[in-house]
C-alpha cells in the first residue's frame, strides 16, 4: 500500500504538470515590489502558491544538495538551524528545487524528503520546479539563492545566504547572514539595510524553455 | 567521458553516481600527485579528472632583487570552466596562497580576459580549455647566491561543468638563489605568451551613467569598427551578467548594460574588462570608467567582491586508499583465514573435513577431488559476489561489504538457511532422500556436486562474520579497477578455502584425525547448536531492522521451511504422493515467501539504544567541532559482528565512559543495519567499504580524523580520546 502511495507521489511530482505558474514579470523580481507569485507542487504532491501564505513572512530557499555551497551550509547544520529558528519566528521557509528532469540535483518528492529528514532539515515544504518557472519568476541564479517576502506579499530580501562567498567550511567562522538580518530588521519595522545582495555558489540549472 | 555517461542514466542514479564521482575525483585529484618531479621550473602536476595543474617558473635560479613571473597553468577537460576575478551568476574565482621564502613577496593574479561561458539562461565568466595565471614574484635584495629559494603555492579553484567540484593543490618549486638569474626558455616563452595576451589598459576612459534599470557605459574614444564588445565588470554587484550588451553608436558609443538586481557601487570609479573585435581580431582591454556621482550607492557595511582567499578542504584518503595491491591482498588472504573460525563456519567446514578423513581412508585421489570441488565453489561463489559488489559499485549503487545484510529478506533467508543446516546436522532429515550411514552421507558419490555446493554454502554463511583486515582489503578492493579488485576478493576467497584444502591434500594432516566413529555422529549434532545461535542472531538483526513484524516474517519463513523438508521426507515414494508433496510444498514456499516480503519492510529510522549517543551526521560533527569538542563516531551495523564485540569489549567498559565523561568526548553512532548512502559516502571517503569504523575527530574546528584500528581495546580508545582532546601529553593516569 505504502509503495503505492509513494509511487503515486513520485508519479505527480514527476509529471511536474501541475506547475503552472502566473505569468512572470517581464524584468524579475524587485525588493520592494509585489513578489512574483508562483504555484508549484510540494514534495507530498501537493500545490502550493504564494497566495496561501498572505499574512506570514516567506522564505524561499534555492537548493541542490549535492553543489558544494549548500552543503557548506547543511554540513555544518547552520541552515538548519536557521529553518528552525525561522520556524519559531512563524516565518514559512519553503525549499525551491529547481534541477529539471536528467540535470543534476533533480529530485522526486520522497527523495526530496529523505533528503531533509537526513540532514535534519526542517523547511515548512519543499517546493518542486522541474520546469524552472519559480526559477525564472524569480531569476534564481545559485544554490543557495534565498528571498524573503514579507506578510504583505512584497519582497523584502533577494540574494545570498551570508557574506562569505566560499564552499570552504571555515568561511561560515564571522559570516555575516543576510537572511537574520533582514528578518530581525523586518520584525523591528526597519528597512530591510541589505535588501539585495549578489548570491554565490553553484550555478541554478534551469530547464529549455519549451 | 564524462559526460557522455551521464546522458544515459537515469537521474536519480546520475546524481548518486555524480556525488561518488566527485568525491573520488577529489580523493584523486590529491593522490595523483607526482611526487619529486625533477624540473625545477615546472612543478609536479596536481591531476583530477577536470583539471590538470602545475605552477611554472620562468627562472630556474632568481638573482637577488629581481622580480619574475611565475604562473598557475590549469588545463581543463572538455565542457569544464575555472572562474575568473568576477565569477559571474555563480562560482569562485581561483585563489592562491603563498608560502615564500623569507622577505619574497608575490603579487595578485593577473588575470587573463575571461570568456563568457553561457549556462542558459544564466552566464560564467571563466576559462575553458586553459587558464594561465601569472604572479610576479619579487625576490628580496639580500637573498644569499647559493641559497635555495622555494616557492610554495596552495591553489584553490572551483571549476564546474553542470556540476561542481572544489578542487585544490599544492605546488612546490624549489628555486634556488645564484649571482645572477638562469632563465627557463620554454617556461619564460609560455608565461610571455600569457602576460602579452594579458588585457592591456585601454587608452581612454569610460563613463557610466544610468536611470533606473539600465546602464549606459559611455566608451569615447573606442576605435572604430569595434564589434562584438563585452564589458566584464571586476565588481559582481555592478550589472546583470547574463543582459545582453547592446552598443548605440553615434557620436558616444555606448554600452546598454542592465543593472545589478544586488546593485552596488560605492568608488567614483569602477573597472572592468572590455573584449571586442576589431578588424576580425579579438581585443581585450581593462577598462577604468568614472561613475556618474549619482549612481554612487549609500556606503552600508558589506562585503565586497573581491573576497579573502578561501581554503577548501577535500578529504583525504584514508587507510584504505594507501594500501598497496601486496597488502590488500595480503589482509585479503589473512581475512579469508580467520572467516574460517567464524562460528556459522566451522561447522560446516568441519563436517567437510570429516568428511576427507573418511574418503581418505578409501581413496587418496577423491579426497583431493572433493578438495578442489571445494575450492572452485568457494571461488565461484565469491566472484559472483565481487561481481555484484563491483558491478553495484560502478552503477552508482552505495553498496559495501556486508550490503547482503542490509536486506530483511535475505537476513531471513539466511537465518532459514542457518537452521536447515542445524537441522541437517543434528539428523532431522537427510539430503538426497535414502538414510544412509554418517561417513557416506558427508561423502557420498553424489558428492562431487555436494563439494562444490559445500564451497558456496560456506561462503554464503560467512557473509555476515566480516573478519578483521577485511574492512580496509575491502575498501581497498572497491576503488580499484575490476581487475585488481576481483584480485583482492580472489586472495580472500584462496585464504578462505585453504584449510579445507591443505586437509584434502595432505595425508598427513588427516591421520591426526581420530578414526571415524560414533564421536563424529556427536560432533555432527553438537554443531547444530552453533548454527541455531546464528539463526537466533539473524533474527534479531532482521528485527533491529523492521521490528516485530520481522520477527514474526522470520519465524514463519523458518516454520515453513522446517514444514517442507518434513513434507517432502514423508511424502516419498509413489508418484501421486510426491506430486501432492511437491504441490503443497510450492505452495507453502510460495505463501511464506510472499509473507515474509510483505512483512519484512525495513523501517524508516534506526534508534539508537542508549541515552548518552548520539546518532551520527556530518553536520553535527562539524558543529560539535566547532564547539571544540572532541568525537567519536562509531560506524557500527547490527548485523556486523566485528561492531558488536568491540562494543562490549572496549566501547561500553567503565573506564572508556568515565574517560569519554572526562574529556568531554561525544561520542555518536553511525548505524548501517539498513542502507544509507550518507554512511556509505562517509565510509568511502575514508577508504572503507563496509564497518566497522572507528572515527576520533579532534576538537579542533575541521581537523582531520584519526582512524582506529578494527579491534578496539579500551587502551587503544582511552589514549585515541586523549589525542583527541589535545591531553595527550597528562594521560599519565589513563595510560596502561
């Protein structure tokens, strides 16, 4: 029963038929403006778009567990111990995994979950972009690559996790994270001092348009 | 290579595949260091599948206050990139760090004009093919004539294709310091190749200006018929490096570029590389503009983006990987031995011998043939299982030694076999149907196939007892090329069949025998006591595995087994009995089989069973490192036996806690009962192949492991605690 089920879920998230997504902005995002809305299918095969958090601060986190940044990050367990701390915030921190189908780090749902429950990892979801729209609505360019939207549904941060662009695990020693800051600066109701940053790590591998 | 297999996997195994790929690349990339290569202007190559490099001098002897070039040369495989200054949308720019003599210095790379390399719809700026990076080295102006004079490089790089892999090296050249300079011509041609295709400054100044999104790089002054133009900015957080770079002519030429969604720019003026083509021939030019004052961001404490060099640490092979084929095999061969006096072995391999003893009395010659039956089948069996293991390997499989037992159902099927052999033993039924006497039946003409299936049979119940040594002959063997690895099974499988067969062979060994008689009749039972042990331990292991639900699969798989050679025993004779006996018996098989698959599901987390250990990750190891305390990781399984006595003997006495307790070592297990692709990584990237494996991490932030031998003692892991945590020097109490 349970390998059906399952089947069933890699089946769906598989197809990546469901993703659909709102027509992306002409010029990418923009802090400040309304984030680009997206509807993508989770790792339970379930749809999820950005309208169904109104009210709650997002965070978007662009993976790939095997690029050597990010595994900087969940190596050391710093990202994970950011999820959690965000998860306390009642911020909802949502995984974006966006490697199409035959790229490297193209994951189905239940392999995207065992990635997590492995590491630890403790995102509210795990969205799958095999087609790279979210990629493109948001210009994604590395892994990681994170954006904070805030209760308003604007965007309040786009860039990279911390200050140290380096895959080496003695970098994460001072760093500075962009993603605390912004989240602290937004719960204070200050502007966001590092709204958009240059991201670092390994390039987002985005589908051919079809 | 590549890349060309990867097109025709499918995804989940590429990326699996691709992970072990990287790690053994990188494993590779330091162990293919030449060492000691002679020429003095060139250093030894440091080699990884991607990139090949080597640092070179134009000097092989520098005179006293001179400055020369030296140059970090990467030649890159096809499809593979190595980044510039800027790396673009993604990646990392190679770094050096110096090591140089007293009073040396060496300047910044000067880096050649970088391509854009289209990662659609995203872009790189980088190298391809090869990536020649030249560094001026000033020698100080009182080096003695006659000294020598070392430069030490320690070069980091990021170089990707889709992927990407972290890649580092050492170069080492040994200079030396002489009145007046001795040039290497072919090295100095090189790097004046390099440093004459340098993009020179451009002879007129640009001017950027800008209104909301777009950029205008003013460019008076660029010579007519430019075409082509890019500008590559040395700041990342300038321009969007992926925008096409249109050019308006007309009186100012100028660049439309697209600006920064991560804008950032704080100089009145900002640099960058121009390439262009002028008359068909590429140009590159470095290009300083003056920035419009009202483009000029708020100054905000950020980092900019030429960042500190980075360290990136590859694993270094461990034990395993500095095995020599001679070793390997040897500690194959030893292993083979000591599987031999496991207790799921012995008896089965005793009855054998007894079994010569008997023969030997008749016929000399049969007892030898029985003797090579047993060998070919202990051969056949472990090349089928190196073959497996090896061909699992090379699809991308995590497997190991020991991976049989990370499968419920065939734990069960093994504690099935177990107890059908104690069974046979203690004379519950007869294999071949008519009851004969004990010296027949261990050697009966039918025998000839009895011997070969002896050698598997022997094999497959010493699966589960890995011997010591075999770990690291193992871990050996699964790097190796097929060849060398079905070598390193073969020297185990020869080890393995060597007593049996030095019994066969020498008359002389048999006659200390005593005569056949009603104490081997005894023997034969007593040994099926052994043999319901390891059944009882298989279960147990099946149980850690799937809990109670595995239990019950087991009983029934034994239940139904133990049914069906009953069944058939009384079911002999006319031919409408055997085909009922056949029937049900198919149908029993076939119901339990069923049920026991159904039943036996490993489940989804493995607890660990006391309170004060911790489970294992990689992450937590770092982190508790970072905390500056000392760990141990037990990588251990259920159903590894080795693990087990290890446990009790030195892991879980007194002293060892109270000293974990004082030296404030945690310690955590890595459990490989079931399949997990992150030990096996972990295993791998220490050499190993299967458990057990016994990890002292420092409590220095990123320090190295030191690897404990196979069998602990509580003396060898009270003093590798102190090691650990730096005591070693006031262990006086603690030690032996």
């Amino acid at each position: 029963m349970k390998l059906t089920r399952q089947g069933f879920i890699a089946g769906l998230a598989f197809s990546g038929l469901a993703l659909t997504l709102s027509p992306a902005l002409a010029d990418g995002p923009r802090v400040g403006a309304p984030a680009p809305a997206f509807k993508a299918v989770d790792a339970d095969g379930k749809t999820r778009n950005l309208s169904e958090f109104a009210g709650k601060t997002v965070i978007l986190e662009w993976t790939n567990h095997d690029c050597p940044y990010v595994r900087k990050h969940y190596n050391s367990a710093t990202m994970q111990t950011l999820q959690k701390d965000m998860a306390k915030e009642g911020v909802v921190w949502l995984s974006v995994i966006s490697s199409p189908v035959g790229e490297q780090g193209y994951v189905e749902g239940p392999k995207a979950k065992e990635l997590s429950v492995q590491r630890d990892a403790a995102p509210a979801g795990i969205l799958l972009d095999p087609k790279s729209g979210m990629a493109r609505a948001y210009a994604a360019q590395t892994t990681p690559h994170m954006y904070i939207i805030d209760p308003k549904g604007t965007l309040a941060y786009m860039g990279a996790i911390d200050d140290k662009p380096s895959s080496s695990a003695s970098s994460l020693t001072g760093a500075k994270s962009y993603v605390r800051q912004a989240v602290a600066e937004m719960k204070a109701g200050k502007p966001v001092s590092e709204a958009s940053t240059k991201s670092y790590g390994c390039v987002v591998k985005y589908a051919p348009v079809s | 290579m590549f890349k060309g297999c990867n097109r025709t996997m499918s995804p989940d195994f590429t990326s699996r595949w691709r992970a072990g790929a990287a790690l053994m690349a990188a494993v590779f990339a330091l162990a293919l260091q030449a060492p000691g290569e002679a020429k003095a202007a060139e250093s030894a190559a440091v080699t990884s599948p991607r990139v090949t490099a080597t640092l070179l001098s134009s000097r092989d002897t520098v005179a006293p206050g001179e400055r020369f070039h030296v140059a970090l040369v990467q030649k890159l495989a096809p499809h593979w990139h190595t980044y510039w200054l800027n790396p673009g949308d993604s990646g990392e720019p190679t770094r050096i760090e110096w090591e140089l003599p007293a009073g040396a210095k060496a300047g910044e790379i000067q880096w050649p004009a970088p391509k854009a390399i289209r990662v659609e719809p995203l872009v790189n700026f980088g190298f391809e093919d090869m990536a020649v990076l030249p560094v001026e080295i000033t020698v100080p102006q009182d080096a003695k004539p006659g000294d020598n004079f070392t430069l030490k490089a320690n070069g980091t790089w990021l170089v990707c294709e889709k992927i990407c892999i972290p890649e580092e090296g050492s170069f080492t050249l040994d200079l030396s310091v002489g009145p007046a300079s001795v040039v290497d011509q072919p090295a100095q041609d090189r790097i004046d190749a390099a440093l004459a295709a340098l993009p020179k400054p451009a002879p007129f100044r640009g001017r950027l200006k800008g209104d909301s999104d777009k950029l205008a790089l003013e460019l008076a002054g660029l010579p007519a018929g430019a075409a082509d133009l890019r500008f590559f900015p040395v700041s990342d957080t300038l321009i969007e490096h992926a925008a096409d770079q249109p050019l308006a002519t007309g009186e100012k030429p100028a660049l439309t570029l697209v600006r920064s969604g991560a804008f950032k720019l704080q100089q009145p003026e900002t640099t960058g590389v121009l390439t262009f083509r002028e008359g068909g021939e590429p140009r590159a030019v470095t290009l300083v503009a003056d920035v419009d004052p009202a483009l000029i961001t708020a100054a905000g404490g950020s980092a900019s983006a030429e960042a500190r060099p980075a360290v990136v640490r590859i694993p270094l092979p461990a034990e395993g990987a500095d095995l020599t084929l001679w070793a390997a095999l040897g500690f194959a061969f030893l292993g083979g031995l000591i599987l031999n006096l496991m207790p799921c072995v012995l008896p089965v391999l005793f009855i054998k011998a007894l079994g010569f003893a008997q023969v030997a009395h008749a016929s000399r010659s049969e007892a030898r043939e029985q003797g090579l039956l047993f060998l070919s089948g202990v051969l056949v069996t472990f090349m089928a299982l190196a073959a497996l293991v090896i061909g699992l390997g090379a699809l991308g499989g995590q497997v190991g030694w020991g991976f049989q037992l990370q499968s419920p159902p065939l734990v069960i099927a093994l504690a099935v076999v177990m107890v059908l052999i104690g069974l046979n033993l203690i004379g519950a039924f007869e294999i071949g149907g008519s009851v004969v006497g004990l010296g027949d039946g261990l050697a009966s003409r039918g025998g000839r196939l009895g011997a070969f299936m002896t050698g598997a049979l022997a094999v497959v119940v010493a699966t589960p007892c890995t011997a010591p040594f075999m770990g690291a002959a193992m871990g050996y063997a699964v790097t190796q090329p097929p060849a060398l690895a079905l070598s390193v099974f073969m020297a185990l499988a020869l080890g393995f069949a060597l007593p049996v067969l030095a019994l066969s062979f020498a008359p002389g060994l048999l006659r200390l025998l005593p005569k056949p008689g009603r104490w081997m009749l005894v023997l034969k039972q007593a040994f099926a006591f052994p043999m319901f042990a390891t059944a009882i331990w298989l279960i147990w292991v099946a149980s850690v595995q799937t809990g109670p639900q595995g239990v019950l699969a087991a009983l029934v798989a034994v239940l139904a087994a133990a049914f069906v050679v009953w069944l058939v025993g009384v079911t002999r004779g006319s031919l409408p009995r055997r085909i009922f006996g056949s029937v049900l018996a198919a149908l029993v098989v076939l119901g339990a089989g069923w049920f026991t698959v159904q039943n036996a599901v490993p489940g989804a987390t493995t607890e660990v069973r006391a309170s004060d250990i911790g489970v294992w990750s990689p992450e937590r190891v770092a982190a508790l490192q970072a905390e500056g305390k000392p760990v141990f990781v037990n990588f251990t399984a259920a159903w590894c036996i080795t693990c087990l006595a290890n446990e009790r003997i030195a892991l879980s006495r007194q002293e060892v806690k109270e000293s974990f307790g004082k030296l404030g070592v945690v310690y955590l297990k890595a459990d490989w009962t079931n399949r997990d692709s992150r030990i096996a990584q972990a295993l791998a990237e220490q050499g190993r192949a299967g458990v057990p494996l016994y990890l002292f991490y420092p409590s220095r932030k990123d320090a190295q492991a030191e690897i404990l031998p196979q069998i602990l003692t509580p003396d060898i892991v009270i003093a590798a605690a102190a090691r650990a945590a730096g005591r070693e020097a006031k262990t006086a109490a603690l030690a032996p």
